[in-house]
C-alpha cells in the first residue's frame, strides 16, 4: 500500500483485497486474518492521507469464492452460509472490484467492501 501511493496518480483508486473471513472466527487462520484486519486498518489510514489528492483507497473483501482456496470439504456448508445458496465465482468479486475502480465509486473511500454473497 505504500508503494501503490507513491505511484498512484491524482484522482486514482487503490483496491486492497481483504477477506469476509476478518468478521467470522476460524480456528487455525489467527495468522492470516490478522494480516488481513491489518490491511483494513491500512486502508481507513491510508484513505485519509491520500484523500487531498481525490484518491479513493478501499478494501474489498471476497467471501466463499470458487478458488483453490476453498477447500471442496467446505464448499457444501460455505453454499449453505449465503442466501443465494452457492458460493461466489470469481467473477461475481472482479465486477466489485471494477466497480470500485470506476469512477461511480468516487464517494466510497477508507470502507470495506464485503463481497460474500450475504455471508456475514
């Protein structure tokens, strides 16, 4: 995050990926969520520095997503956890993410954009 604002330009956007799983308690991720509720308090400080030159700087954080990190044994119950019954595709994150690099998300900065599906 500091390298991206030394790079990004006036007016930009910075997109911190996070994860759902910082508002959950899993055993054994200690390690992990931790690193990842540090990159949400990054971002909120890094919103307020980079706010004067009009640059957004959000987390987005996916939830039960169809990749390599989710193991099969837990895509049966992740499904089960969203209102829509079945787990995100990666798709389903990028279009929050384009989203949160277009200028329609020009409003939004130093938030934490859970894109789990309901999952909370």
């Amino acid at each position: 995050l500091q390298e991206a604002a030394r790079r990004v330009r006036d007016g930009g956007r910075i997109i911190a990926v996070s994860t759902g799983g910082t508002k959950m308690f899993f055993t054994q991720t200690a390690l992990y969520l931790g690193s990842k509720g540090a990159v949400e308090q990054f971002v909120r400080v890094l919103s307020r520095e980079l706010g004067p030159r009009r640059v957004t700087v959000n987390a987005l954080s996916p939830g039960f997503t169809d990749t390599d990190l989710l193991p099969e044994r837990d895509r049966a119950i992740a499904a089960g956890m969203s209102p829509f019954g079945r787990i995100g595709a990666p798709r389903d994150v990028a279009d929050v993410a384009v989203f949160l690099a277009s200028d329609q998300a020009r409003w939004l900065t130093g938030e934490n954009i859970q894109a789990g599906g309901g999952v909370a």
